[in-house]
C-alpha cells in the first residue's frame, strides 16, 4: 500500500504528527462546550456567543498572525499560538461563570489565529500544485482521526464531568506545541526570506484581483457557517433536547461524519489533483446541502446520525479545496495572504453560531436548519463557477494572471 506521505516534503509529515494532538484534543472539548455553557442557564443565543467568540478572536489577529510567520517563520508561530490555547482551555474548564468561560474562550482564539495560519503556510508554501490537494488531505484526516475518537471519547468525559474534556484538550494542545518546536524545520519554512528571493511574494492586493481566490474566501466563509457554526453550537443541544438523546449520541454523530470523510479523504485529494478543484468543490458541496436537508428533516436520533454521515462525505470532497486554490495561486511568501483566507473561515463561524442560535430561540431548531441549507446552496452555485487553478503555470481567461505578471 503506498504511503499516504509519498513525494510530500517531511515538513508535511511533521506538522500532521503535531496537528493529530490537536485534532484529538479539540474532538474531545467540541461536544462539551455547548452542554457547558447551557449549564449556566443561557439562551442558545448566548451559546452561539461562545462558540463565535473564539472565531471572533481569531478573525481579528488574522493579519497579525500572518505578519509572525513571515518574520519568525512557521515553527515558531505554530508552537506558540497552540501553547496560548493550551493554557486559556484549561483556564476555561475552571471557569465559575457564563463569563468567565466567555473570556477564556476569546483569549484562545489569539493562539488559534496563530498556529492555523503557521500550518495553512506550511503545506501552501512546501508543496507543489499537483500533490497540494493530497497533502491538504492528510493534513486534514489528521484531524479527522482525532475527530473519530475525540468526540466519543468526549462525550463520555462530558457524562463524568464537563469540565474533563477542557482539562483533555489542554494537555493533547500542550503535546502538539511540544512536537511542532522540536521538529517542524526544513528549508521550505523558517524567517523572513533575505536577499534576492526576498520580493518573492504574493500581496493581498495581488490575490484579491484573482477571482479563484476570491471564490474560495466566500466558499470558506460559508462552509464555515454552516458546517461549523451549526455543529459546534446549536446541533449538540438539538440531539439532547429536541431529539431526547444523550451527549454520548452527539459525539457518536461527530465520529461516523469523521469516518466518512476519512474513508473518502485521500481519494478526493488525489481527484482534486487529477480533475481539478472545481470538480471536487462541486461533487463536496452538493452532497454537503443534501445532508443538511437530511438533518432539518430529522425527527430520529438515527436520521441525525444519517445526516452526518452524508456531510462527512461532502466535506472529504469540500474540505481540501479552497486551502489547495490558495496555495496554487500564491507564490513565495504570503503569510498576510493566507491568514485573509483563515479570517474568511473565521468569520463563518462568527456569523454562523450566532445567527443559527438566534433563529432557534425565535422559531425553531428546524428553521435554522432550513436557513443553513439556504445559505449553503450559494457555495453550491458558486463551485460551478470555480476557474481552475491546479495548472497554473498555463492560465486560463478566468482573471488569473500568470506569476510573472505579478512581480
């Protein structure tokens, strides 16, 4: 069986190692912080609140973020912002108050600003066009193997106490910080570039006239609002209370939409490369809509676990790629660039939660369900429109204009 690492830079290997302790950590914590901060007794509205707020954090240090990795380099920053969120989880699994856990969970949106830009530059920067939808997929099936045991694992923890899986995320972050210090080094990743390669860049104003690029911050955004903004906040209560299920079946739900996008992963990595990032964004986003029809429709904890699987299999197709358009249409050094692409995901999962929080205290969980299926349908129509950008070196008449113009 050929290795999943095959061809990729052993950068590549080194950051999936770190990020799997992350993945496992934050499969842990997902189901829980819901249930946690409802046991404060406030309204779902406040809950999407919580789960925004971290995004919230993270959307405005983007750029600051992206201004560290190209002056200190990806090791430095990735090991850094992710002992931030290491400490201020654990401050949030002690926290007393609706408040408090307010507080703690927007300080850790800073580090998490800092090391998912660190990593998105890590696999945009390492690798070529035609392995870069194959490494977007093994760096994001670290995640979903951690995503396949951390949730249920969990939702057990939340069943003894909730405050457990904070104290887990905590010590599987400071393990991740840990590796990325000690190994993450290559000649593709480190300090600010000097010398003659030091104009080798690509500026925001640079990527925003690329209409590739554009889509894919408007795809992220969405895919944000709706796959993270519904799951993280309002889902968990659904199960529990409109479902009459249990926080176990939550994080069973979480699991099987991890095994179904991990099974399919590799292979629309391998397609994203081979056929082109809009033939996989459209396959992705297509299923994904169905499935969060499935899940408005669900009256039946298994129709729940239905509906995930189904967006596990449109987000293995979805996931790799806004991430692979940005990495084929930048050059050199672009940290600020890719951190623009984090903000656009960032402020999904701003919007989402609050908004999908809202409409469920105003009509129902159905609605704001239905309303998510409504905004996702855009990404939908807008994956058709995707120019593509795998072969880059021989643009097409779709605004992408070729590096050399760029300089």
């Amino acid at each position: 069986m050929q290795s999943p690492f095959k061809d990729l830079p052993r950068e590549v290997s080194i950051l999936v190692a770190a990020s799997f302790f992350v993945a496992v950590g934050f499969g842990i914590v997902l189901p829980a912080i819901p249930v946690f901060a409802k046991s404060f007794g406030v309204s779902n509205t406040a809950i999407g609140l919580v789960v925004s707020s971290f995004a919230i954090a993270r959307f405005a240090s983007g750029l600051i973020s992206g201004k560290l990795v190209d002056l200190f380099g990806e090791r430095l920053v990735f090991s850094s912002g992710v002992a931030m969120v290491s400490f201020f989880t654990f401050m949030a699994g002690l926290a007393h108050s609706y408040q408090q856990l307010l507080i703690f969970r927007t300080a850790g949106g800073l580090g998490s600003s800092m090391f998912s830009v660190a990593a998105g530059s890590v696999i945009m920067r390492s690798v070529d066009d035609a392995h870069r939808g194959r490494a977007q997929s093994v760096y994001n099936g670290a995640f979903l193997l951690g995503g396949i045991s951390g949730p249920a694992i969990g939702g057990l923890l939340s069943t003894i106490s909730l405050r457990a899986p904070f104290f887990s995320y905590s010590v599987m972050l400071l393990a991740s910080g840990i590796v990325a210090f000690l190994f993450l080094k290559g000649e593709h990743i480190g300090k600010k570039i000097k010398g003659p390669q030091a104009s080798n860049h690509t500026t925001i104003r640079e990527a925003l006239a690329m209409k590739p690029y554009r889509i894919a911050l408007v795809i992220a955004f969405l895919a944000n609002w709706v796959f993270f903004g519904m799951r993280s906040s309002i889902l968990p209560i659904f199960v529990t209370q409109e479902l009459h299920s249990t926080t176990a079946v939550v994080g069973y739900g979480f699991a099987i939409s991890a095994v179904f996008q991990g099974i399919l992963l590799m292979r629309a990595g391998r397609l994203s490369d081979s056929k082109g990032r809009r033939l996989a964004a459209v396959i992705g986003s297509s299923i994904g809509l169905v499935g969060v029809i499935v899940l408005a429709m669900a009256v039946h904890p298994w129709m729940y676990l239905a509906s995930m699987a189904i967006i596990g299999i449109g987000g293995a197709y979805l996931s790799t790629t806004p991430a692979s358009i940005v990495g084929d249409v930048i050059h050199g050094k672009g940290g600020q660039v890719i951190a623009i692409f984090q903000m656009a995901g960032d402020a999904g999962m701003m919007v989402g939660p609050i908004i999908i929080g809202w409409l469920s205290d105003v009509y129902s969980y159905r609605t704001a369900f239905a309303a998510s299926a409504a905004v996702f349908t855009i990404a939908v129509i807008l994956a058709t429109q995707i120019p593509e950008t795998r072969n880059v070196e021989e643009p097409q008449d779709m605004n992408l204009r070729p590096f050399e113009q760029l300089d």
